[in-house]
C-alpha cells in the first residue's frame, strides 16, 4: 500500500537543488505538489504542523528521473530472466543458454532472453541455428540482440511462427531481421502468462524507482510489443506503487494508428515507429554503405508515409515519432515532417513537438532542420558509452569519420533543440546518474554537454517531450515527484572546461550536482517520491 498524498512532509538539513534558491537546504511538501523551498531556519515554521518530518543529512534532494524511452515488459524479461549483455564469447552465451532452459524450460511456452552482442566476442559471429538448438535442448527459445533489432530463434520457436521463411529479413540458420525478427517476437511474447508478464512489468517499475525514476516512456506498437501489454502496464502504473508510466503507440495512422493510440490513453502516435533498424545489426538506413557490408540497411518508412502520419496526428492534435538512427532515415524523417507542415501548416506542426527517436547520425543541415521543424530529439547516451570510442562498434560498421560524428549533444543543444534522455531498456540498462555521465563525458569530446545540461535532459526534458513544461523542477506549486540521495561532494562544472573544470564557489548562484567524473562512485538513491508517493525506500 502507498501513503496518503494529503500528507505535509518538511525535508530539511540537506541540499535542494532547486531553482528557485540555489541555496536550499529544506523543501515542504503537501500532498502531490511542491509547497515551498528555503532554509533550514525558515523551515522551522513548518515543522510544527508536519505529517512527517525527513532528516536529509546531508543528502541531495532533486527531481526524479524521466527515462524517455523503454520497454517495459522485454526490460523485466531481461532482469528477471536470461540476461546475454556483457557475455565474453560465444561459448559463453550457450553456455548460459544452457543452464537457464534446463532450469526454465516449460511444456508448451518459450524462453525468452536478451542481449548477445557478437561484435566483442573472440569467434566474431553469432551461434548457428545447429549450436542454439542444441544448448537449447529443444526448446522454443527467442534471444534478442543487445538492439533488439535482430534475433535468434530455436528450430522449436520457428516451427510456431506461421509463414516465417517467406517474410523479408529471414535467414534459414543465422539472425532474423526485419519482418522475420517481428514475426518470431510477437510469437515468444504471446506465449507470455498474465503472470509472467506482470512479474516482469512489475520488476522494471522497481528497478526504476530504486533508481530514482520516477517517470517512463513506454515506446509500445504492434511490431514490438502488443496492445494486451500495453494496456496491462498502463493498469499496473495506475495501482501508484512505481514510477507514472506514459505511453507511445508505433503505428502509422493508414492502419489506424492515431485511433488505437487514443483508444489506449497514449500520448502520442510514435515512439519505435521504424523508419530503420540499428546499426548493430546493419539495418540503419544509410546513405552509403556499412564499412563492413556492401548495402545501406533497411528503409521501412518512406517520406510520403512519414508526411501522411505526421498530417493526421497534427489534424488529431496527437503527437508523432520516429525511430530514426542512420542519416538516411534522419532525412526522410525530416522531408516527411516538413512535407506535412506544408500541408497542414508549419505552425501546427511545430506545437506538438514531434519526437524523434534515438537520431544519431545528424549533420550540421540535419540539427538545424530539427531546430526549424520544433522536434524533439528523445536520445540515448549510453549508446555511445557503449558502442562509441576509437575500437566499439560504431567504427566497424560506420568507420571512424562517420563514427565520431554520432550523437551530437552539444550541437543539438546549441540549435535550440530540446533533448528528452532515456535508455532504450532493455538495450542498454535503466541508469540514469550513467546516463548523465555518458552525455557530459561523450567519448567524441566536441559532443560533450554539461552535467547540468545532462541533468535537466533526464529530468525536465523527459516532461517537455510530452508536453509538460511546469514539470521537473522543483519548484513551488511543482508536483512533488523528487528523489534523495546520497552524492558525496556536489559540485558545479565550470562552463570553460567541461572535462576538467569543477567548482564548488557559491558565488556562481547555481546548486550543485555530485562530481560525475568516469571512474568514480554513482550516487545512491535512498527515496523515489511520485507525486508525494514514495515508491521507493533503501533499506537502513
């Protein structure tokens, strides 16, 4: 059961970082909203009347996270079951693989894992379909890759999925691709119990509001998850034990998908609305050709369709979005939704903020268009912690020139573009304080932007990305959706050396965020409170 939100809590002896005084040390609270913010001595006025009163000692009190993008469901899959990310080699993986069918393995159902990666494993290849079936021991198995936009499927789990060899994207024994790869998911995932899929829906509301998230964007669609799973997370967020759960519909509206977003209480017709693929599995959409494979990915939305969708989601007043990573999907992205406010008008379209997803391989024409068009860029900067730098993944499929060229936070910015950040669980793991990090120590030093910055795109930035500016900020008459935590040192990242540069002077005005330098400790949440909720609490 959750508290009471008529409550009044007092939160003192603390820091408050707040911009209504970047100096405070104690904030009130009444009911779901913000009541004040100041010092430890005006606070006292309260203390008398106070439901409860928080003895922060010391620790951080900010606003909670806003992860912009996730999927729920393959999340908890992933915390609560075969988990590849990070696995050194092939051996390794059906090793695993192994050991989790002979304990898991159940007549009739399908075992689900996620995330093999074969671009830092000594063989440099994925299983064959002969070695899956055999660590499998026969069983239906479905293994996402770590950008879940390829997989492996058992010979068991193939024989389920009607029409299989003929969808495009198919190979008779390597990774499934494109509609095949679709096909054999919406198979695994309906052979999911109401049991197993709340116990993994209710793990990744958990595992974020341990982490101080107090808020989700699930990217749902027909191709990814299903409109049962949907509707059952959306229930299971309404119970107000977890983080607020905001949903997106990937669906073009020519099969209907401005209505079935309505329909499911979503707040936009988007999300992982493929225009490609990804880059791990050489289905971003290029201009030319992969360094390691003579093609250009897969295109799966022309500008046309993207320019109808974008038109009938602005007629609705629903917003639109596009999972969008390589350059040639950024563009037909960009003619479409500039095609669309040539139709409707570009005033209109702008308003609703259009979000892109992911949006990695933008150039300096591509930011300014995004700035021009008013759209969002929801991103993902754990991608470059991960695949980043001189020897990961994005130069072997890209090369280092366009490789260094990805994810360009501090140019967005610049441009005016709003930033929403998120982390695409389960493909890279709910981490906001990582996320931070990876933005404000991008491995390409002239994409790096400040930890403030960073800060406000995880946590105000998620609430502009659905239109709610007065959110994310704690602030008077704010929703009180907070996190307290203990951060050793706060500090203020002086705006001349993003690197290097730390200050602690309190001349600056500005409140302090804890000292995120790569190789130190994360901070520690200790409370996650949803509109005076507390949905999380460490154990003392």
């Amino acid at each position: 059961m959750t508290e009471r939100t008529s409550r009044t809590v007092l939160l003192r002896g603390g820091a408050v970082y707040s911009p209504a005084d970047p100096f405070a040390t104690a904030m009130l609270v009444e009911g779901e909203h913000v009541a004040w913010v100041g010092s430890d001595g005006a606070a006292e006025a309260y203390a008398q009347t106070a439901d409860e009163i928080v003895e922060l000692d010391g620790a951080l009190v900010t606003p909670a996270f806003v992860d912009a993008h996730v999927h729920a469901t393959a999340t908890g899959l992933a915390l609560t079951g075969l988990d590849l990310t990070g696995t050194p080699s092939l051996a390794a993986a059906l090793a695993a693989l192994t050991a989790f069918a002979a304990d898991r393995a159940e007549p009739g159902g399908v075992l689900i894992g996620h995330g093999w990666d074969e671009t830092g494993w000594p063989e440099g290849r994925p299983p064959t379909l002969a070695e899956l079936d055999a660590a499998a021991g026969g069983a239906a198995v479905y293994l996402s890759r770590t950008d879940v936009h390829s997989a492996l499927a058992t010979t068991a789990l193939r024989a389920l999925t009607e029409g299989l060899a003929d969808r495009p994207g198919f190979h008779p024994e390597g990774p499934l691709t494109r509609d095949a790869h679709h096909a054999v998911r919406q198979t695994a995932l309906a052979r999911l119990t109401h049991e197993q899929r709340r116990r993994a829906q209710t793990a990744t509301l958990t595992r974020a509001a341990e982490l101080g998230i107090g808020a989700l964007h699930e990217c749902a669609g027909p191709e990814i998850s299903s409109e049962q799973d949907l509707t059952a997370l959306l229930e299971l967020a309404a119970e107000g034990t977890g983080p607020e759960v905001f949903a997106y519909w990937g669906e073009t509206s020519d099969r209907g998908g401005v209505e079935t977003a309505r329909r499911l209480g979503a707040v936009g017709a988007g999300g992982d609305l493929f225009v490609d693929g990804a880059l791990g599995s050489h289905t971003a959409c290029l201009h030319a050709d992969y360094a390691d494979a003579a093609h250009t990915g897969t295109a799966y939305l022309t500008a046309e369709r993207i320019a109808d969708h974008v038109a009938a989601c602005t007629e609705a007043g629903l917003q639109a979005g596009f999972h969008a990573i390589g350059d040639a999907a950024i563009t037909a992205v960009l003619e479409g939704v500039r095609a669309a406010g040539d139709r409707v008008g570009a005033d209109r379209v702008r308003a609703l903020r259009h979000r892109v997803e992911h949006a990695e391989a933008l150039d300096e024409k591509a930011v300014a268009a995004f700035a021009e068009l008013g759209l969002t860029a929801s991103v993902q900067p754990a991608f470059d912690a991960t695949w980043g730098g001189p020897d990961g993944m994005y130069v072997q499929r890209l090369g280092a020139e366009r490789a260094a060229a990805l994810n360009p936070f501090a140019a967005l910015l610049r441009s005016g573009v709003p930033l929403a950040f998120g982390s695409d669980a389960p493909v890279t793991p709910l981490d906001p304080w990582g996320t931070v990090r990876a933005a404000a120590f991008h491995l390409t030093p002239e994409h790096r932007i400040s930890v403030r910055a960073a800060f406000t795109a995880h946590t105000r930035g998620g609430w502009r990305a659905i239109g709610r500016d007065q959110d994310g900020v704690l602030v008077p008459g704010a929703v009180a959706s907070y996190a307290i935590w203990a951060a050793g040192d706060l500090v203020v990242q002086a705006p001349d050396d993003r690197v290097a540069g730390w200050s602690t002077d309190p001349r600056s005005g500005t409140p302090g965020l804890p000292d995120l330098t790569p190789g130190g400790p994360l901070p520690t949440c200790l409370r996650t409170v949803v509109r005076g909720r507390t949905v999380h609490r460490a154990e003392a």
